[in-house]
C-alpha cells in the first residue's frame, strides 16, 4: 500500500468553507425574493385599486340620491292636478304648494331643477305617469288630470360604472 497524499496544490477550487454563500444560492435567494416582491405588490396595487372604486362609487352614490331625494321632494309638493303643466317622459313643469313654478328636466347629460344643476353626467332620466288604477299612461299624455302616481328613474356614470336609482311617490294634493 502506498502512503501517498495528494498535492495540495493540484484541486482547482479552494475548499469550500462552511460559513459562506455560493453563487447558485445567492441567484435563487434572490429570484424567491423578487417574486415574492411581486405578488405583494400585485396585492397591494389590487387593494389601493378596490379602495380608490369604492370612495369613487360612494360619491357617486351620495351625489345621484341626494338628486332623488329632491325630485321626490319637488313632486310632493305639486298643489293640484290643476298645477301641472307639462309632463314628459324626461322633464315635468307644475306649481307647487305656495305658487312657486317648478320645471325639472334632463338638458344633454344634465338634471336640472330650474335650471340649477341637480346631478351631472345623467344617462338616463325617466319619469313614467300611472292612472289611478295603477296603469301606465302612454305618451304623450292626453289629459294631465289623469295622472295619480309618478316613477322617477336616475342613472348617472361615475368613472365608467353606472349608478341606477328609482323612486315612486303619490303627490300629496292628488
């Protein structure tokens, strides 16, 4: 048997200490780290996204009730049958208990309640006149007194997603 030890010299790699990092782990260290990063990212952006729709929709929301409320609001306080002056499918003009004219009517994209702005970007403002009976009356409307109950629908676009309201009201002197 030969006692013979191998040349230190010959290996071509000095011995690998246990204390430090090879190249291969660093790489994956890093690519597990960045894709990670990514997706936590992703989370956070899709969560800024959904926070940001939600504050915009709430807005939109308040914006197109609080224009409802006012039309249901002016509609009750019409004082006759023989108030009403004009009644279409998107406007109404009437008098109102105390005399006051009252024209509320959809100009281009608008809602306007004498000519005051109630609510913009307005793709859809409807009213549809009920006898008495609860039948719808056609258009145009032969004889206003026929009116009993009134439906009133809103829809407005905020950033691209539609909000659609509707209300009903009897007026009160009907």
């Amino acid at each position: 048997m030969s006692n013979a030890k191998p040349k230190t010299g010959s290996r071509p790699f000095p011995p690998r200490s246990e204390n430090g990092v090879s190249l291969i782990e660093l790489i994956v260290t890093i690519t597990v780290t960045a894709i990670i990063s990514i997706i936590i990212g992703q989370m956070l952006s899709s969560g800024a996204r959904a926070y940001s729709f939600v504050i915009e929709r709430k807005a939109g929301m308040q914006t197109s009730r609080l224009a409802l409320l006012r039309v249901k609001k002016e509609l009750r306080q019409i004082a006759s049958k023989d108030s009403l002056i004009a009644a279409t499918t998107d406007s109404i003009r009437f008098y109102k208990q105390g005399g006051g004219l009252i024209s509320i009517a959809k100009t281009s994209s608008n809602l306007n309640l004498n000519g005051q702005l109630l609510a913009d970007n307005v793709s859809l403002f409807r009213l549809s006149y009920f006898n008495d009976q609860r039948t719808l009356l056609t258009m145009p409307i032969a004889n206003l007194y026929d009116i009993h109950q009134i439906k009133f629908e809103l829809r407005t676009t905020v950033n691209g997603n539609s909000i659609y309201l509707f209300n009903e009201i009897k007026p009160r002197n009907f």
